[in-house]
C-alpha cells in the first residue's frame, strides 16, 4: 500500500502548486483523506481534510480560502490546490487516509501515509 504525494517545488509567493497524492496497492475510496505539512523545527500540522465522497471538506484558518482540498475516487487520487501562496507556508506536504470515512485534524487518526513532498515558497 503507497500513498505517493507529488507536485512540490520552489515557487515565489503569490504562486500556486497543485499537489498529487496517487494510492496504489488498496483502494480509499471508502476513506477519509488529509493533508498535513511539516516546517523544519515544527510539529506536523494539519491542513485539510476530505471526507470519503468529497462532501465534506475541513481547512485549517491559515489557508482557508486560498487552499482547495479535492479527490477523485475513481482515479483513487486527492489533490491539493495551492493558491496565493505565502513564505510561511513552505514545508514537506504529507498526504494520509484516515481509519473511517471522514476527516480528522489529528495525525493519529490516520493509517496510511505519503512520503512528502516539498513546498518552498521564496520571497
């Protein structure tokens, strides 16, 4: 089972991304999915969430209304658009599929996880 996040770089604030997180080996489509980042010296954080069939979505306040949180199960892959992107919001992007069919902003209620990818945003 592999969760593989991809679509990191280095861009320039006020740039967008648009990360990938491809599953292979089990499908999720009957499972929450999250995406948490992870700055240097900080704990991993949540960033948002979406429930199994997209009808539900969750953001942490600090992207809110700049990041949009997607999947498409038949693809088994959710994506994270990026927007209006800040200096403080360069760190490793992990992707994960929770437990249950729903979301949750605590890393521990998640099973699977991608191996990162990074987002640097420079000035």
């Amino acid at each position: 089972v592999q969760l593989q996040a991809s679509g990191g770089g280095l861009v320039q604030a006020g740039a967008s991304l648009r990360l990938t997180c491809a599953a292979s080996g089990r499908r999720f489509t009957n499972n929450g999915m999250g995406w948490f980042c992870q700055a240097p010296g900080k704990e991993r954080e949540f960033v948002a969430g979406i429930s199994w069939n997209g009808g539900f979505t969750y953001y942490a306040d600090s992207v809110k209304g700049r990041f949009t949180i997607s999947r498409d199960n038949a693809k088994n892959t959710v994506y994270l658009q990026m927007d209006s992107l800040k200096l403080e919001d360069t760190a490793v992007y992990y992707c994960a599929a929770a437990r249950g069919g729903s979301y949750s902003t605590d890393w521990r209620s998640y099973t699977y996880w991608g191996q990162g990818t990074l987002v640097t945003v420079s000035s």
